[in-house]
C-alpha cells in the first residue's frame, strides 16, 4: 500500500540529493541540474497532496514552477555560456568576483 | 502490484539522481538527470495528473534536458576543464551528515499524514480541467507567468548577444 | 493739522526711497545720477518736513497749553494677545521741539552737504542714507510708544552705521561703522529689556501699554507700585542711552565715527542722534521722576563723562576728534541735567548744542574740505587769513561751547549748573560734587575748544605744500548754513534766559507741559528720601500733576518743596555768584589756550615732555579702546574659537557622533568576515538555517 | 479634488510629468518645473483668501486610507501651519528659478527631487493623521538625501550620511511613540486610530508621557536643531548646493518647530510643561552659543548655518514659554527664519556661483563690483539681526516679550543673542564687502544678472511687509495660538475630565471651554497672566 508518506519520502531524498549536488560540486553546470532536480522533487509533493487532497490546485502548482524552472535554466544557462566566453571556465570557485 | 511499481520507479529516480550529481562529465550527469526525469513523470501519472505527466516529459525531459546538453557540447569543455579539486574528507562528511538530519527531519515531520487515497472523478488531473483551473482561478497567476517568461526570453537574447 | 503729522517723518524717507532707487539704478554707470537732482529732492525733503513742522508749531502756540497734544494714528503693528502697539505719531511740547531742531538743522546740513559732497561718487547713495536718517530720528521724537521709538532709536543707528562706513573701501572707517553699530546693539540690548519691563509692569496694573500718554496716566495713577519698576526699568533705558548718546562706558564708538564725512558728524553725531539718550529720559520723564536711585545713575554718569571725555578732548590732534570728545562731554551735561530732574534745562542744552556744535562741526569740514580732507591741526593754522566766514563762524561757536555771555551756550549750560547745584539728589553731598565736576568740565572745555582755534585758524601756518595749493574758502552753498548756524548759536540761547537775569524763561516755560509734572516730582521724590510721607506726596503730585497739567503741579510743587525739606530753590544772589564764577571759569580756559599756543607756542611741547606718563595717558585716550579689546573682545574669540567650536562642536559633540559611526564600523568589519563573496557559502548557510528551523520542527 | 489637496499633489503631479520630459532639453524642464511651483503658489495664495480667523482646523479633508489600521488621509490647516505652508509653496519657485544656472548636471533629476520635496514638505505641514505625517516626515528625506549626495560638494557623502543619520534615529524612535500612543488608545477606547484630534484625549500616566514626549522632541530637536544635536546642520549646509541650503535652512528646519507646535507639546502637555526649564536652557545655550561659533567661522555658509542654530534657539524658548506673545513670535520667527536665511544661503550661492569659493578671506571690497548684490546682501543681513523695522524684529520682540514676561533672566539672557547677531553678520559683511578689492579675480566679478534680481524681490519685498505690517500674519495666527497655549498649559489630568463631560454631554469630542469669547479677549489674558504665575 503506497501512501502519502512514500511519495514525501522520495520527494525529500530526491530534494536533498539536490542540495548535496549544488554545494558538493562546483561545475556549475552540474549546479543548475541539481537546482532542477530540487524543483522536481518539489513538484512531486504538489502532486502527491493534490492527488491526496483531491483538488488540483497542486497541478496549477507544478506547472507554475516548470514554467519557472524553465525560465531559469534559460536564464542560467545563457549566463554560464557568457561567463565561459568571458573567463574560460565553468567552475564555482573561480568565480570570486563579489569577494574581491 | 502498485506498490512494486513505486519501489522500482523510485529506485530509478534515485538512481538517476545519484548519479547525477557524482559523474564528472556533465555530459553523463545530464543523461543520468534525464531518466530521473522521466522515472518521476511514470511517478505523475501513477498519480493520475495527466497534464503534468506529459509536460514532464515534453518540458522537461525534453526541452529543458535537451538545453542542457546543447549548452555541454557547445561549451565543449576539454577533460582538464573539468577537473575539480577534491573536496576535503571532513567537508564532505558535515555535508553528508547536515544532509541525512535534513531527510530524517522532513520524514519525520511529514510522516502521519493521511493515508487513504480519495476518490476522484475520471477526469482528474487531465488537460482539459486544470486548463479549465488555470484560466478561471489562476488567471493572474498565470498570465504573470507568460511575462515571466517573456522576460526571461528577452534576458536570455541579451545575455548571449552581447560581447563583453 | 493732525493729519499732516505723518508727512514729517514721512517725507524724508520718500525722499530715500527715490534717491536710493537712482542710487542703485546708476551703479554701474559710469557716472551717478545728475547731483542737481539728487540734491533737489535731497534737501526738498528734509525742508518740506521743517515747514510742517513749524506750521504744527504756529498751531500749538495758539492752543491752550494743556492741549498742546496731537496724536495720529496710522495702522496697527504688532498686535498679539494684550499686546497692542500701533503705529501713531504724537507731538507734544517735548516732540515739538526735538523735531523743529532736527528739522532745521538737519535741512540746513543737507544743503551744506549739496557742497561738501560735491563731486562724490556716491551722492545719491548720501543723500539717500541721510533722508533715511531724517526719518529715523524723526521717528524716535514723534513715536506714540516706546517700541517705535525704538524703531527710531535702531533706524538712526543703522543710518549711523552706513554714513560712519560711507567710505567703504577704506576698511577702518567701515570697521569704525561697525563698532558704532555693535556697540550701540550692546545698549539696545538693555534697552529692550527696559521696555520689557516696563511692560511687564503695566501688564500688572490692568492694561499692558507701552504708548507714552497712557504710561505716564498709569504711572501716575499708581506711583507707589511703579518706584522699584522705575529703578529697573530707567538704569536698563539709560544703559541703553548711554549706547546711543556715547557715555561711560559705551562712549567708544563716537570717536571713531568721525570717520564718516563731516556734515554727518554734525548732523547725526553731534546735533540730533547722539541726544536721543536724552530725549528718551526726558520723554519717561514721569517714570525716572520716581526713581532717585536711577536719577543719580544718570547725573552722576553724566557728569563724569562730561568731566573725562574733556580731558580726553585736551590732547587730540584730529579736529574731528577734539569735536567728538567735546559731543561726549557736552552730553554728559545734558544727562546730568535730566538725572538731576532738569528736564527743561537738558532738552534747552540739547536745542543750544545742537547749534553750536553743527556749527563747529561744519566749519571743520569747511577747513578739512578746504585742505583736501587734511585733519591734524598741526598741520593748519593761520587759517583765517584765508577763510574769513569759516573762521569767523567757528569762533563764535566756540564762543558759545565755553559759556560766554550772552551766547547760547552761557544760558544752557548755567542752567544746568544751577539746576545740579540746587537738586536735592541725595547722599546730600551729591550735587556739591557734581557741581564741581562740571565746573571744571566747563573750564576744561574752554580750553581744549580755544586750542582748537588757535591752532586752526592763528598762529603759525604749518600746512604742507599741498594743502597750501589748495587753501580756499568755501562755496556759500557752505558758508551760508555756517552763517545760519553761527547765528542760531549766538541767539538760541535768548529763549530761555533765567529769571533771575530778568528773562521770561520761555523754553521752560513752553516745555513744563510735558515734563514740568516730573520736575516737580522728581525734587519731591528726591528731596524727601524715603520717608513714608514724602512718597505719599510725591504720589499725590504725580496725581495732580496728570489730572490737571501744569498749572496744579506746579503749585504741587511749590507745596512739596516745602514738604521735601525746602533744598529746592536758592537765593538769587547765590545764583548769579555761581553765574559768574562759570563765565570766569570759561575766560580763564580761553586765555590758558591763548597762553600756550599762541604766545608761547612751545610750552604745550615742555609741559607734554615734563608730564610724559600722564600725557601719554591722556592722549592714548585712557587706554580704553585697548583694554576692552584684551578683557573683552580678544577672550570672547577665543572662547569662541578654541573652546565652542574646535573642542566642543568638532570634538566633542561630533566625537560622538563620529563615534558612532566607528562603532558601526566596527561592527561591519566583524560581520564582514561572514561575506565570502562565494554564493555556494551562503547556500550553505541558508541550509543550516533551514535544518535549524528542522530541527525546532522536530525537537 | 479640494484645495489642500491639490496644493499638496499638484507637485507630485509635476514630478511625474517631468519624467517623461527627454533629459536634455533642460530649458523645457527648467521651465517646467517653475510653472508648476508657481501653480502650487497661486493656488495656495486660494489658502489665505479663504481662511477664517478662528482657531478651527479649515480646508479639512478626512478619506480613510488603510482602514484596517485605522490610517486616515487628514489634511487641514489652523492658525498654526497655514503661513508655513505659504512659506513652503513661496520659497520654492524662487528656489527652483535660483537654481537654473548652478545646476547643470541631472537636471532633470534635480527638478524632480525638488518637486517631491515640496509634496512631502507641504504634506508634512498639514498631515493630522499621525501615520499620513510620518510618511511626508521621511519622505522629505529621500530628495533631501539626493539633493545634497549628488549636487552638493567635496564632502557630500559625509554629510548626507550625518544628515540621514541623525534625522532617521529620531524618526525611529517618533515612529515607536507613535505606536505606543496608538495602541495604548486603542486600549482605552477599543478604537485604532492615528487621528491626531482623537489621539489628543489618551490618558497616560506621568511617566508614559514622559517617555513618548521625549521620543517625539528627540526627534524634533534634531531637526530643529537644537543645542547639542546641531552638528549634522553646518556640514549639511555647507556640503549641500544652493537649493538644497535653502529648502533645508528655510523650511525643513521649521518642521522641527511644527512638531513641537502640533505634536510633541499638545499630546504630552505636562511632560511638555516639565521639560519646559530644560528645553529653555538647551534653547538659550543655543542661542548664545550657536552666536559665538558663528563668529569664528571662516566659510559664509557654516557662519550662516551656525547662526541657524542660535535663531531656532529664539523659536524654542519662545514655543516653550507657552504665552500668546511667545508662541506667535516664534511662529512668526520660523517664517522670518526661513526668509532671511533663505535669503542668505541664495546670496552666497550668487557668489560661490561666480567664484566657486565661499571663505570669507578671498572677498573684500565686493561692493564696488556688485553694488546691488551688497545692497540686497545689506537688507537680508538687517533683517537676519532682527532690526526694526524689518521682519526679524518683529519675532524677536514678540519672543522676548513673551519670555520676559514669564522668566525675565530668559529673556534677559536670550536678548544677548540680539548683540551677537549683531557682531557675526556685520563682521562678516565688513570683510566680504567693505575695504579695497583685494583679490585681482573679484574686480571682474558679475553684479546681480536680472534673473537673479526677480530672484530676491519678493523676497525683499516680503522682508520688509513682514517687518512693517505683520498685523494680518498674526492676526490670522492669534487664535490658533491661544488655543494651543490654553490646551497646553491645561495639561493633561483637565482634559480627561473635559472629554468625559462631553461625552456625557452628547459624545462630542472638542470641549466648549476652548473657546475664546472675541468680545472680552482681556479676561482670557488675564486668565493667562494668572496661570503664568501659578507656574512660577
């Protein structure tokens, strides 16, 4: 019997993979992927309340934030070609403008 | 019969995530990413939301996933650029264990919830309804979220154009 | 004719308005506006003026005495809560006659200046500034209350201000403006408070008030509450009057303003403004009537000055000077007169003054105007062969100055010394002193004013080449108001000849109306101490004195000089042995002068190398100029320098201040350890501050 | 939309329209920006025409605003702030037209800030919600801020960051007692609401009182300023361009003084009364000593800045002396302040314009060049002493008069400031403009052009109507002051006593007892002498 609980379980798992992604690796582009699998893993608890809620306000949700996550890979990805362009490397750590 | 079918798609999922975030190569997380993806869309429709199952696939899976590698290979990034200095021993561990409280802690809390699945109609979660939702309920939201996008276009345009 | 009052002040201040206007139309012209109509409008207003006033003059002669009061109101200035003041004009026997002698020998000045100032470039700005004066000073005697006097009192120190510095591009004479400015801002200072006091009091006994008519009927109405406000309030005024008329210790400034050209030393600095001190006193004649102690502050003030600044007055060099410190001191007479209660004889020595000493003043500018603005009479002498008028007229002015019969200054200046001599001012020996300080004075004066002629206009000539080239007598555009003035001095006096001589005594006689009650009160006060009963009468005269003018108080008065223990009054013959003692006095300083400067030149210079110390004394003028400047000026800078600004504004204040934003700093600094500038850091921290919130979820 | 409004919005209005103005045609913006100023001006002169004299708050206009909070728009004038909103409305197009050569850089920019200013400084003049006048207290500091950060001079960013500073540590704590008196309303009558009209009547004990009212005159003693929290001003002044020197010296200096007006002494009126003795000290300390270091300045604009302090040192003595006289003639001395000074910082912006340099030491002998630039410099500098019969006498003798009467060593001792002025101004004046030339670059300098003229003719024109007749200013003042004295000086404890009665009476908020019966002005005066004495 598969309840609300299995789905929040992986939902959490596949949310803090994420986060040990973005501050584990310093390739950003690695970085944005594991940022997208953090909005999926929220995505999935959208999905599992509304399916267990019966209403489909969470639907509108997850929709919402591909929409945004979207935008955002886009946004992020143009940045990270610019930068490449610019300074020749994809690495977080190099990036250390703001301290400096 | 549901229940194996959660176990190995999440497995999957897991998998995929894994290995995602510990292959060096971009290239072979992205791929990894992209069967997570696709295992949390069979997640979706065991959940009945139809729209979103697809929009996992097309969006997601497809369009976000297939920016992703354009932008590896385009960077095509030689094997010395990938090289990253390896994380200290103790950093890593304080990760693991902050990360392990996390999980523990939001299983912990979320657990208890309600454990009987609802009835709902045939057509939950179709295209048809939650379009229906988004234009009544949701419009503002909504059409926000298409300048949002429209913003983001035009970033995206302006960012890649110009030659600093 | 009432209505016609506001024309007298009026006009003149038209007439700045249009000159300065041209004054300022023409500042970038190559040349001023045409002098011709610049000195038309000039002199036409100050003349218009006179001719009302005399016309207002004529019309008061024909009234009952009593009435010889107009008032006009004009609008209301400052009106807030109880406090009511408006500006009106009012005329009376005391106004009357100060403005008739500003008028006259402010118009009679401003056509002299047509000559003198010839060829200035600022001559619109100078007639500008001296028709401003004639509106301020006609202000000060014709306001109804004590704040348009005040208005007055201020306006004329402005004008003195702008004519001292007129010369501005030479930075000690605008420096001297200046001076005069601050140094009568000092008095001003107590002058305020004065009127405040004064109001506060009337505020007390039901109406506030400040206008003179009501003042004098409620301190008549309760002269028992007003004695001690009277002390406060006249030594406050009188602080103030001391700033405006040069007395000890704020006579500083006069000396210095005779950096301003000459016909405004005569006009503002020796005939009308420097007298509003007295005017002030005599106008609160009903409120200095009741005080004995601020009477005797003010004769005896008077006095000494009158005593010091003559001898500061032997030493100088500077023509202009040697005038300035006689002003100083003929003023210390007047004051004396009116602290003694004399008001008639003070205002008498004013009108009589104001003659003699324009006079002087403009034949020295006649002869500094001759020798190309030369000043130092070691430099002149023999004059006269050259300017016969100016000569002549300056000599019966100094004849006039040193009290000899029958001119002006004889009768004046013996009627206050009679007057001091026969006051019941107490400690009883008071008026015996006082008398013989200005019984020297006198003689002093004689002397120093004579030295200034003999060493002008005979003797040897010790002009230098330049002056030489130039020596001429003046244009009668000059000379004519010399003449009108030399002859105001020899008949100003016939107006109020004494009694005893066998004259009517008409000055006296005209003035009692406005300050004949306070004569009467002030013996009455004065004579009987401060026994229950003489306070009583004196009460009882200011009552009487208001209720029914003249013709009761004086009776009151005669009553009451019997009551107050009979010092008032003295015999005849005591009067004319005293007369003649200060004519002999005077004859005596006069052939002293002769002595040294024309006989026997060189013995000014053996007497000065014998006395050195003393002389030196007496010619750095007491030092005094010196000695505020280190107690007083020099300690305030510094206070204000080193300790105000740079330890307790910059240091201290703003110590803290900055001091703040130190610690802020500090703070940053630490915190800014925290800022990495990596984004992955703050990720983390965002982290533990979600596992944190985990946590208390959990726990 | 009503008058008030109007008067307060039509800059707004102005600013945004501005905005769409192209930046580099500066003439249209310049032009612009004057029209409009003058257009509030017009319109506000509808203000005077159709006051009433009577001590009631007129042109009122109440909308709610947030009425979840209680937060009303309120906006109305009395006696109190009707000649300083004329002020604002008067001074700002002369500002804005002064401005027209000296600022060259953002222009378009600058006009905006000084349009915004004017709605937060009109705004603030005529809030009577509480919260409506703390949003126009910190509103005026934004333009304020730029004003002096982008335009002003070598040390700018110190002194906006001194100015912000101090201004925003009294404004917080105003904005805490704001709060405080709100809810503890709100506790008593279950009503939130920040009508300042309701939030008169809140009963606190002595010690709350105490605490909110030093909170509020914190605040406003630093905008006054006061001895000793004056620093933040010759810094201000002196860094700030011409504009920003005369809106701050001419108006944001008398919000301080409004405050205490408005705010600060009728809502706490016997911690008001307490602090009577120790604000009069501060304030005469003021006085003389903001005289004195006037004296030893070395730049014209601190030497102005600095007698800033001792003049407001005359207003505060005068507002807390609490009689007729008094409270007008430091009303009457805000006006005069702002005019005067006004004036002077226009002045040596003319000069600095020219020059670029404002020491005393590299002038002298000016007025042989600039004729009728000294001949205007001359007039204001009169009238900055306070000589009669120009507008500063009249504030001054109606404060000392005031003081006198209540405390004559106040007097006594504040009446020294009258010679000091004296020494500064005419010092300073003697060295920039008397004796020879004596810089070889002054002999070519340019007298007054005829924009500069129109620039200080009313201002001069006003100087001396102020000085001469001042009867329709204080005329129109008298009632409102009276109210407010007697309000003040009735304390707390009575009020309670008076609001219960008339809410018995029929729930009607304002008390009968105030008002003054025009026939027989006399017995309420003598009231007053009465009062004063009981205090003594």
């Amino acid at each position: 019997m598969i309840t609300l609980d299995h789905y929040l379980y992986l939902s959490a798992i596949l949310f803090f993979i994420g986060v040990f992604g973005v501050l584990f690796r310093r390739n950003l582009i690695v970085i944005l992927m594991s940022i997208e699998l953090m909005l999926n893993a929220v995505n999935l608890s959208f999905i599992a309340f509304s399916r267990y809620t019966a209403s489909m306000d969470g639907h509108v949700f997850a929709f919402f934030v591909m929409a945004v996550a979207a935008a955002e890979a886009g946004i992020g990805l143009a940045i990270l070609v610019m930068l490449f362009r610019n300074r020749r490397t994809v690495q977080a750590d190099d990036l250390t403008l703001m301290r400096d | 019969m549901e229940a194996v079918a959660f176990y190995i798609i999440a497995a999957i999922a897991v998998f995929g995530a894994l290995l995602m975030i510990t292959r060096r190569n971009p290239l072979a997380g992205a791929f990894s990413l992209v069967v997570s993806l696709i295992a949390l869309a069979g997640i979706y429709a065991m959940l009945r939301a139809e729209l979103i199952f697809i929009l996992q696939i097309l969006v997601y899976a497809g369009a976000i996933m297939v920016l992703v590698i354009f932008t590896i290979m385009l960077l095509n990034l030689r094997e010395e650029e990938l090289e990253e200095p390896p994380a200290g021993k103790i950093k890593t561990l304080i990760i693991l264990a902050a990360v392990a409280f996390g999980c523990y802690g939001i299983i912990k809390v979320l657990s208890g919830a309600p454990d009987e699945v609802p009835r709902v109609p045939e057509n939950f979660g179709s295209v048809e309804k939650v379009g229906e939702l988004m234009l009544t309920s949701y419009l503002y939201p909504f059409e926000i979220i298409s300048v949002v996008l429209l913003v983001a276009i035009v970033g995206v345009v302006l960012l890649a154009k110009k030659v600093i | 004719m009432e209505s016609y009052l506001w024309i007298i002040p009026f006009s003149p201040l038209i007439g700045a308005a249009i000159n300065g206007a041209l004054a300022i139309l023409y500042s970038h012209k190559e040349k001023g506006p045409r002098e011709e109509i610049i000195s038309f409008i000039g002199c036409a207003a100050p003349l218009a003026s006179f001719v009302i006033a005399l016309m207002i003059f004529i019309r008061m002669i024909g009234m009952d005495e009593a009435d010889r009061i107009l008032e006009q109101t004009l609008f209301p200035w400052i009106w807030s809560g109880a406090l009511n003041i408006e500006v009106a004009f009012f005329v009376d026997a005391l106004s009357m006659v100060m403005v008739l002698v500003v008028t006259c020998v402010g118009t009679i000045i401003h056509f002299y200046s047509i000559g003198y100032m010839a060829k200035d470039r600022g001559f619109a700005r100078y007639f500008s500034y001296l028709n401003l004066f004639m509106f301020a000073m006609l202000t000060l005697v014709m306001g109804k209350n004590l704040p348009l006097l005040f208005v007055g009192w201020e306006g004329v120190g402005l004008c003195s201000y702008l004519l001292i510095g007129f010369w501005y591009s030479d930075i000690y004479k605008a420096a001297a403006g200046k001076k005069a400015f601050i140094v009568n801002r000092i008095g001003d200072f107590a002058f305020l408070l004065g009127i405040f006091v004064v109001y506060v009091a009337t505020l007390e006994h039901g109406a506030g008030t400040l206008d003179f008519p009501a003042l004098s009927g409620l301190v008549a109405a309760h002269p028992e509450a007003f004695r001690g406000v009277a002390t406060a309030a006249g030594i406050l005024l009188f602080i103030g009057a001391c700033g405006k008329s040069a007395q000890i210790p704020l006579y500083v400034w006069l000396p210095d303003a005779m950096a301003g050209p000459t016909p405004v030393s005569a006009l503002i600095h020796a005939a009308t403004m420097v007298t509003a001190g007295v005017y002030m006193i005599a106008r609160l004649s009903f409120l200095y009537a009741l005080s004995p102690l601020a009477m005797g502050v003010v004769a005896t003030v008077g006095a000494l000055t009158a005593l010091y600044a003559a001898t500061i007055g032997i030493c100088q060099r500077d023509i202009k000077k040697v005038l300035a410190y006689s002003t100083i001191s003929q003023l210390g007479y007047m004051f004396m007169a009116v602290g003694v209660g004399a008001f008639s004889a003070g205002i008498f020595h004013l009108m009589t003054h104001a003659f003699f000493k324009a006079c002087l003043f403009l034949g020295a500018g006649s002869v500094i105007h001759a020798l190309r603005g030369e000043q130092d009479m070691f430099n002149m002498g023999g004059l006269s062969k050259y300017m016969k008028l100016t000569a002549l007229t300056f000599l019966i002015a100094s004849f006039a100055i040193a009290g000899v019969p029958p001119l002006a200054g004889f009768f004046s200046k013996d009627e206050i010394l009679w007057s001091t001599f026969t006051s019941s001012l107490s400690p009883g020996w008071l008026p015996m002193v006082l008398w013989v300080v200005t019984f020297i004075a006198a003689g002093i004066t004689a002397f120093y004013v004579f030295r200034a002629v003999f060493l002008t206009f005979y003797g040897k000539k010790r002009l230098t080449a330049e002056a030489e080239a130039h020596v001429h007598e003046s244009p009668s555009v000059m000379t004519v108001p010399l003449i009108l003035l030399a002859i105001g001095s020899i008949t100003a006096g016939f107006l109020g000849v004494p009694q005893v001589l066998g004259g009517s005594n008409a000055f006296h006689h005209f003035l009692s109306p406005a300050v004949g009650a306070a004569e009467h009160v002030t013996h009455a006060v004065q004579g009987a101490g401060d026994s229950v009963q003489a306070i009583g009468a004196a009460a009882h005269a200011a009552k009487e004195a208001a209720a029914g003018g003249v013709q009761l108080s004086s009776y009151t008065g005669e009553v009451l000089s019997e009551a107050g223990g009979g010092s008032h009054g003295g015999s005849h013959g005591l009067e004319i042995l005293l007369m003649v003692l200060s004519v002999l006095i005077g004859i005596a300083g006069i052939l002293v002068a002769q002595a040294m400067y024309i006989r026997n030149p060189t013995l000014p210079e053996s007497i000065s190398r014998r006395a050195r110390g003393l002389y030196n004394l007496v010619y750095g003028k007491y030092f005094v100029d010196e000695a505020y400047r280190e107690t007083l000026v020099k300690p305030g800078y510094f206070l204000s320098e080193k300790v105000f600004f740079k330890v307790i504004d910059v240091w201290i204040i703003d110590g803290i201040v900055n001091g703040f934003g130190v610690m802020a700093r500090g703070f940053g600094t630490v915190l800014r350890l925290l800022q990495t500038g990596v984004v992955r850091t703050y990720a983390l921290f965002i982290l533990l501050g979600i596992l944190y919130l985990i946590y208390r979820m959990v726990g | 939309m009503d008058l008030l409004s109007i008067i307060i919005f039509l800059p707004l209005a102005g600013a945004v329209l501005l905005l769409l103005f192209p930046r580099e045609s500066e003439r249209a913006i310049r032009g612009f920006s004057l029209i409009v100023s003058l257009a509030a001006f017009i319109v506000s002169l509808r203000l005077l025409t159709g006051f009433q004299t009577s001590a009631e708050m007129q042109f009122v206009k109440h909308i709610p605003w947030i009425p979840s909070l209680g937060i009303s728009y309120i906006v109305g004038v009395d006696g109190l702030s009707l000649f300083l909103v004329l002020l604002v409305t008067f001074l700002q197009p002369i500002t804005i037209l002064s401005a027209f050569r000296a600022i060259t850089e953002r222009v378009k920019e600058f006009y905006i800030c000084m349009l915004l200013l004017e709605t937060s400084m009109i705004g603030a003049f005529v809030a009577l919600d509480l919260f409506l006048f703390y949003v126009f207290w910190e509103l005026m500091l934004i333009p304020m801020y730029f004003l002096i950060g982008i335009w002003g001079g070598q040390q700018r960013i110190y002194a906006t960051i001194k100015f912000f500073i101090y201004t925003m540590v009294g404004s917080l704590l105003m904005l805490v007692a704001i709060l405080v008196l709100v809810y503890t309303y709100k506790s008593q009558s279950g009503v939130l609401t920040f009508e300042l009209d309701k939030l008169y009547w809140v009963a606190m004990s002595t010690r709350t009182q105490w605490l909110l009212f030093l909170a509020f005159a914190l605040s406003f003693a630093i905008k006054v300023p006061m001895f000793p929290f004056h620093t933040w001003l010759p810094d201000a002044h002196v860094e700030a361009p011409t504009a920003g020197s005369v809106i701050l010296a001419g108006i944001l200096l008398k919000m301080g003084g409004y405050g205490f007006l408005r705010f600060a002494m009728p809502l706490f009126p016997d911690a008001a009364l307490r602090a009577a003795p120790l604000v009069a000290i501060l304030a005469i300390i003021g006085i003389i000593y903001g005289a004195c270091v006037a004296m030893v300045q070395k730049d014209v604009k601190k030497l102005v800045a600095y007698s800033s302090v001792s003049h407001l040192g005359f207003v505060m003595l005068g507002l807390f002396v609490l009689n007729t006289q008094a409270v007008e003639g430091a009303i009457y001395q805000m006006l005069n302040h702002g005019l005067s000074t006004g004036a002077l910082f226009l002045l040596v912006g003319v000069i600095y314009e020219r020059r670029h340099t404002r020491f005393i030491e590299e002038f002298g002998g000016i007025t042989k060049v600039m004729p009728v630039y000294a001949a205007i410099f001359m007039v204001v500098t009169l009238s900055s002493i306070g000589l009669p019969p120009l507008n500063g006498f009249i504030g001054e003798f109606l404060i000392l008069i005031g003081i006198f009467k209540a405390k004559a060593v106040y007097a006594a001792l504040a009446a020294t400031g009258v010679v000091l002025g004296a020494i500064y101004m005419l010092w300073m004046y003697q060295r920039v403009f008397f004796g020879e030339v004596k810089h070889a670059v002054n002999r070519t300098l340019r007298d007054l052009t005829p924009r500069e003229v129109i620039v200080f003719a009313p201002v001069i024109a006003l100087i001396f109507f102020m000085g001469v007749y001042p009867n329709p200013l204080i005329s129109r003042m008298e009632p409102a002051v009276k109210k407010f004295v007697t309000e003040v000086r009735a304390g707390r404890g009575d009020y309670m006593q008076i609001t219960r009665f008339a809410e018995q009476a029929g729930g009607k908020w304002m008390p009968a007892v105030l008002e003054v019966d025009p026939e027989h002005p006399d017995e309420e005066t003598a009231a007053l002498v009465e009062k004063e004495t009981e205090l003594e």
